[in-house]
C-alpha cells in the first residue's frame, strides 16, 4: 500500500512547540487495528538539545504509550552518538524525558560492533572516544579490552607533548610510575582498534593510533600489516548545544586518515558504521519489528495478544539531510519529505521497502 499525502497531518509550526505525528484519521485507524508503522528518532538536535528536551519531545513521546504505560507505536532512537552502554543511557533519556525507555530502543553509533564479537572476543583490542569505551567494549563480551588512554599510559613518552596537558597529566615531577599493565601491551601485539565515538584527545589518539596500525598493533616496531580499524560514525558534524554545528567522528576519521596516508606507504583501511550506512536503517527495522512483537498489542486483531505485522510505513526523523534522509533512502522508497522550521529542522521522511 502506498501513503499518499493525506496520511500526513500538517505539521505544527509553532517554536516551542514538537511536531504533532499522528493527527490524520487515517493513521488513527490503522493504529487502532495495529501497529502498522514504526518510528525512529534521531536524538542531537531533535529530541534533545544537550541534555535539555526540545520543545514539546516528551510531550509527543507520551502519546506513543497507553494509560498503563504499555507501548503503543515501536519506536527507537537512531544516534551515532555514544560513548555509554545502551543500558546506561535508556536510563538517561527516561530521567529526561519522563518514559519508559528499554536498552533495545537505544541504538548508537557502536551496537554494531557487538557483531563482531565472535572475532575479537578473546583478542587484545583497544577502544577510544568520549565517555567510557572500553566499559561498552566490555559489556558487548569483549574480554580483553583497554581503552586507548589507558594503553598509551604505559608508553611513557609515546604522546611527546603530554606533560603540557595539564587538564589530564600532573607536573612531571608529580607523576608516578605507571600501573602494571593487565595485560602483556609491550609484547602482545593489539588486534583491532575501536573509535567508539568522538575523541577527546585528537592528538593523542592520532599519534597512537598511527603508532599501533604502523607496527600492526605493536609500537615501536616495524613497519606490519595493519590491523582491523573500526568508527562508530562517519558524520562529519552534528548539532550539539551550541548554535553552530560541531565537528563530528567523520571529521577525526578525515584527519587520522590525511595523516597516517602520508606517513605510511600504504593507505588506511577502515570499517564505519553509523548512519547513514544502510546497514544501520535496515537493523532498525528488525528492532522496531522485534518491539512490535513484545510490546505492542493487537487488541482487535488477535484479541488483545501481542503480534507481529509487517510495517506498511516507517519513520525516519531527523535533522541532518546527509546523514539521516541519505541513509533511509539508500534502503527505502521515498514517500514524502515533509520539512518544517522550529528551533531546529526537522525532517519527516516517509519510508517503505523497495
């Protein structure tokens, strides 16, 4: 079935004020039947701006839910952010936004790389970015992982400018010998290297990152095959809380890359996830379909018992253009793109399969 522009209400134009999704009696309908659609939300810049709710999101998030608090209408999160567990952060955006939200909803940047367990499981890596990346590394079964800061502490002068960071390192006279190691870092070679989400420290990682990809996985050695390299994202900005977009993963990938392309005679190789990888969009709509399932129910349909449909629409809301409309229609036919101002853009695709 094709949704035709009349399956969409007009939306609300007022600033402080969500868009309103679900006004059309049509939509109405189909719901009351099924839950024949699915939904899934950028966070930066759409839900929330920083850690503050735009305008009316939680609001509009409320009506996916019944009086008793089952869910309604299956809906995600789509975010390359990260940098946290799922767990930890479906905790934040229910503080925030006044829901129920479960870790399964909350996609980021990283859940792929729990796909890749099978092959790292047992093996040294090491995990960089805001937040706490080797815990997430952890929590997807990785057993042998350590951040990249806390690898590089054991390579005293690796970073040659790291007594002049004062906000991370004390005086040198103050600084003590480091730890012993967990693991065997000046033998044992590491056998990938994860950016979870945006570094901190761009100098850092580059020169280490450069380091372990030259010597493939051991610093200071010769020159060796490069190890596997895996980004969370590849988008080269986002909206944070300040008014300007700012500078993203894609754009820490671009600079690792110009670099280590000049210094070594063999270009970077590397894996990016995120959106608008279509990957990411079509295991969004295996979750919303495994949500669908577990959580919504059918009540004139199958007698009030929970049930799977195929969707005959999705959503995909987002503000960024290249990465949230460029991903969805690399894997669906475009219905309709609805874009109204409010403190920010927002973008209502309509989406069905191909």
């Amino acid at each position: 079935m094709r949704f035709h522009a009349t399956t969409i209400s007009r939306v609300s134009q007022l600033k402080n004020r969500a868009p309103v999704l679900f006004q059309s009696s049509q939509l109405r309908s189909n719901h009351q039947k099924r839950c024949n659609f699915g939904i899934a939300f950028d966070i930066d810049g759409v839900i929330l701006r920083g850690r503050v709710p735009i305008g009316g999101s939680p609001q509009a998030l409320r009506r996916l839910y019944g009086d008793s608090g089952e869910l309604k209408v299956p809906y995600l999160f789509l975010t390359n952010g990260g940098g946290v567990p799922e767990t930890k952060r479906a905790k934040e955006l229910s503080e925030l936004l006044g829901v129920n939200i479960l870790p399964s909803q909350v996609v980021q940047g990283h859940s792929p790389f729990r796909n890749l367990l099978k092959k790292f499981e047992n093996e040294l890596i090491i995990a960089t970015g805001k937040g706490n990346p080797a815990l997430v590394m952890s929590e997807y079964g990785f057993k042998k992982v350590l951040s990249l800061e806390e690898y590089a502490s054991y390579f005293e002068i690796i970073d040659p400018v790291s007594q002049y960071k004062r906000w991370t390192t004390a005086p040198v006279s103050d600084r003590k010998t480091p730890a012993v190691p967990r693991y065997d870092v000046f033998s044992e070679r590491i056998k990938a290297a994860f950016v979870v989400s945006d570094p901190v420290d761009w100098g850092r990682d580059i020169q280490v990152l450069c380091d372990i990809l030259r010597s493939g996985g051991l610093p200071g050695d010769a020159n060796r095959n490069q190890p596997p390299l895996y980004f969370a994202a590849d988008d080269l900005e986002y909206q944070a809380a300040f008014p300007s977009e700012r500078l993203g993963l894609g754009a820490f990938r671009i600079a690792l890359e110009s670099i280590f392309n000049i210094i070594n005679p063999k270009g970077l190789e590397y894996v990016s996830y995120g959106k608008p990888n279509p990957f990411v969009f079509k295991n969004a709509e295996a979750i919303l379909s495994q949500l669908q399932s577990s959580s919504c129910i059918d009540h004139s349909e199958n007698n009030g018992v929970s049930g799977s449909h195929p969707f005959e629409t999705l959503y995909m809301i987002g503000d960024n253009p290249s990465v949230d409309v460029k991903g969805a229609r690399q894997v669906f036919s475009e219905e309709k793109i609805i874009m109204q101002n409010f403190q920010q853009t927002w973008l209502l695709t309509l989406l069905r399969r191909q």
